[in-house]
C-alpha cells in the first residue's frame, strides 16, 4: 500500500510555508529552526543539507533522531488526535505540524519544546 503523498514531498517544499506562518505571527526563524532542531536531533548544517538535497519527508524522519519527548507533543491537528495516529511517520509530521503551530501562537518555547 502507497502512503500518503506528503511522504515522498520534498521537506524543502513545505518548510518555506511553515516558515511564512511563524514569521507571520511575528516569531523568527530562529525560533522555528529550534524547534526542528529539538524534534528531529539535526543541527544547522544537517538541516541546511537536506533542504539543498530536496530530502523527502519520508527520509528526513528517517534521518532523524526523534526526541524522547516528541510523544508528548498532544493534540488535534488538521481534525485529528494526534495519539490516534496510527502510522508513525505521518504522526511523526502532525509533531512538526503541532509545534510549528505552537510557535505561531505565541507559546513559551519552554513549552514548546516540552521542557517545562
């Protein structure tokens, strides 16, 4: 069985939209990229490398070492619970989805990032 089409979208076609949203609500990239950071264990070069290779979500998940806290990440997103998920890489991007959602609204990173 296929899976869903965001899983062979390059991440590079998606992070400039979820850049814009941040920005938008007036938080800086700074901001977004700590929170991939602390998702996905990239630092500033491996995330630079895979938006200049075009890396599929699907393989960006892949890459990355997920935070151990990432399952606390909670909440409904695009109508749906994300511990109700059942495919771990699309549960792994609603994570994403959430945070930068968080960001956007304004919440205190330390909440953000599941620390506090």
């Amino acid at each position: 069985m296929a899976g869903h089409r965001i899983f062979g979208t390059p991440f590079a076609a998606v992070y400039p939209h979820y850049l814009a949203k941040v920005e938008r609500k007036g938080h800086t990239k700074g901001d977004f990229d700590a929170v991939i950071t602390w998702l996905t264990g990239f630092d500033d070069a491996a995330l630079a490398r895979h938006l200049a290779d075009e890396t599929t979500f699907e393989d960006f998940f892949v890459a990355a070492q997920l935070h151990p806290n990432a399952p606390l990440i909670t909440g409904v997103i695009c109508g749906v619970r994300i511990e109700e998920i059942d495919d771990p890489l699309m549960r792994q991007i609603r994570y994403l989805d959430k945070l930068v959602d968080e960001v956007a609204k304004g919440r205190p990173m330390a909440k953000v990032l599941r620390t506090a």
